[in-house]
C-alpha cells in the first residue's frame, strides 16, 4: 500500500486529495483497495522522524520535499 500511494504522488508531482490518490492507487494497483489503508498509510508516512509525505492542508498529500529538491 505505501509503495502503491508513493507511487502515485511521486507521478503526480503535485499535491493531491485523499480521495484522488485513493482512485489512482486503485487504479494501479488493479484492484480495490481499502479507504481507511490509503488515509493511514498517508497519516502515518506524515509524522515522525522519518516522514514520507507532507500533509498540505486538511485533506491533500505530497511527497516530502528534501533539502536539495525545495
């Protein structure tokens, strides 16, 4: 799930809302997934030391910019 939803952000190369990554993380996948994965692996990947995503405002993800990127 966190690949399939990385994935789908690193593509988009622009924040996106919840609902969007989840319709195109369905999409590659091929398959159906769980709304409540989508929103935990996104929640979870943007806190912490080690965070994967930025959450951008209520609602929208992207992936977290490094220090050389921004």
């Amino acid at each position: 799930m966190l690949e399939t939803v990385t994935l789908v952000l690193e593509r988009a190369g622009k924040p996106m809302r919840v609902r969007e990554i989840h319709a195109a993380a369905e999409q590659l996948a091929g398959e159906p997934l769980l709304w409540k994965s989508v929103k935990a692996a996104l929640a979870v990947n943007a806190q912490g030391f080690e965070q994967r995503f930025e959450r951008v405002r209520r609602g929208y993800y992207r992936v977290k910019r490094t220090r050389l990127s921004e």
